[in-house]
C-alpha cells in the first residue's frame, strides 16, 4: 500500500531538484555569456552608461530605467483597480454576478500579449499622439496602461483568493454583529488577507518587468534616456527581442546576456521576498 505513495513522492521530489538543477543552470549559462561585458570591473558601466555600440559603449541604463519605471507605473495605475475589482468580486456583487465578472477575469488571463498591444497600437496610440499634439503617440504613458491592464487579471485573482481564504468564523461575527459588506471587508478581510495582497502586488510587478511585447510595439524603443513619461523609450525586455537580430559573436549581442541576468537577479529577489514575506506573516499568526 505505501509502494504507489512513496513512487509518488520520489516521483515529486526527482522534479523538484531538477527545476532547482535547471534554474541554476540558467543563470550559470546567463553568467557565462555576460563575461565579456563583466570583466575588468565594467560592471558600473553596464548599469549607469547609456547605449551606443559606434562608440563602444553597451550600457543598459537607458534599458533599465525604462523597464523600472514602467513597471512602477503600471502597478501603480493596476493596483487601485485590481483592488477594487477583488471587492467586488468578493463580496459587493450578487452571487451571480460575482460568478461571470470572475469568469471574465479568467478568460482575461488567457488572451495573448500580443493582442493587448495590437489593439492598442491602432486605438490608443493615434489617441495619445492627438492629446500629445507631437511625436509618434509611442511612449511609456502610452504603454503603461496596456500593462496595467495585462498585469491586472493576475492580481485580481490573487486578490480573490486571498480574501477567500479569510476564516469565515470572522466574516460570520461581523454579519452576527450587524455589519455590512464594506465594513467587513475594511475591517476584517483586509487585515487578514494582507500578506495575499502583498504576494499579489510582488507577481504584478514581475510580471510587468518580465513583459516583452507591450513595451515593444508601444513605448517607442527609444535607446536614449528619458526626462519625461511622454518620451519613447526601449525596455530591458524589448532590447533583448530587438539585439537577437545581431552576430553572435558581436557585442551586441553579448550585451543581451547581461539584460537577461539582470532579469534573472530582480525575479529572484522577488521571489525571495515572497517567501519571506509569507513566512512572516504566517509567523505571526
């Protein structure tokens, strides 16, 4: 009776260490192919210089801060929603309603990237290239609410599942008391479902850095720094896509091994700071 169980877990366990081999292996293979760009401590270059391959210089500052403030700011646009929306979904809406608006959510997750960005570059662009009165309409306030959007079915649902798993021992005391709905969510599934929220906010925004097509097709791909939202500019993500193009054996090219260790590092701290927030929480209750 224990010989299927214990294949099972062997079984489990073979898959857990070679995910862990192969999620090494990765950044061992990214380390490898940014050498060339890591040594002789040009490692500060990298990260503060700007990019211009006719001058020698493969800095992914302009890159960098692109993909950052992006992701900041397609949170920042995505969380008040994603919020509001779990809300409703939760417990303000009837029954059904709840049902079908979670179904959508869902469907929402499945819908390739590709078609977010294709619809918004022939609706939202020439829209904000009127409102802009200059330029291309290709800009990061352009590509910022596109990502918002993606990012929020993610969120949503981490948000749902989160206030579900509330005890519902407490949520039956506030209606004992006479409670209404806001006031059960403000005051007793909020408190509760915070580490949920925080967790759901950390995927939100990896999922907005790791993103490739948005910034592609609708921020611009401008290469120089920029001042100001209204300006284009090239993502971490979007420059990788568009260096593939160059010699493998060019700079260039190395240079995108770099983008993807980068990458590689913010997602795992964010994961990282998943865990240990889940396990602080957990700790402290």
């Amino acid at each position: 009776m224990n010989r299927p169980h214990s294949l099972t877990e062997y079984i489990f366990l073979t898959a857990a260490v070679c995910s862990g081999l192969l999620t090494a292996a990765v950044f061992i293979f990214l380390l490898i192919f940014s050498l060339p760009l890591l040594e002789n401590g040009q490692l500060t270059d990298l990260l503060l210089s700007s990019w211009a391959p006719d001058k020698g210089m493969y800095g992914i500052y302009p890159m960098l801060m692109a993909s950052l403030t992006l992701a900041c700011l397609s949170l920042s646009i995505s969380f008040p929603i994603s919020l509001g929306c779990s809300f409703v979904i939760t417990a303000l809406a009837p029954a059904r309603l709840r049902r079908l608006l979670l179904s959508m959510v869902r469907l929402m997750t499945g819908i390739p990237t590709v078609v977010y960005s294709f619809a918004a570059l022939f609706l939202l662009v020439p829209l904000m290239r009127n409102i802009l009165g200059q330029g291309s309409g290709m800009c990061i306030l352009t590509a910022a609410p596109v990502l918002a959007l993606l990012i929020a079915p993610t969120m949503i649902i981490f948000f749902v599942n989160s206030f579900a798993n509330v005890p519902r021992s407490a949520t039956l005391a506030v209606d004992a008391l006479g409670g209404s709905e806001i006031q059960k969510l403000l005051y007793v599934m909020i408190p509760q479902a915070w580490p949920g929220i925080i967790n759901g906010v950390l995927l939100g925004f990896g999922r907005a850095m790791g993103d490739t097509m948005v910034s592609l097709m609708l921020a611009g791909n401008s290469v120089s720094p920029f001042n100001s939202l209204t300006q284009s500019a090239r993502s971490l993500t979007a420059h990788i896509a568009l260096v593939m193009a160059f010699d493998f054996d060019s700079m260039e090219f190395k240079s995108i091994f770099v983008c993807g260790l980068f990458l590689y590092i913010v997602t795992a701290l964010l994961m990282l700071l998943l865990r240990m927030t889940t396990l602080y929480f957990s700790g402290k209750r």
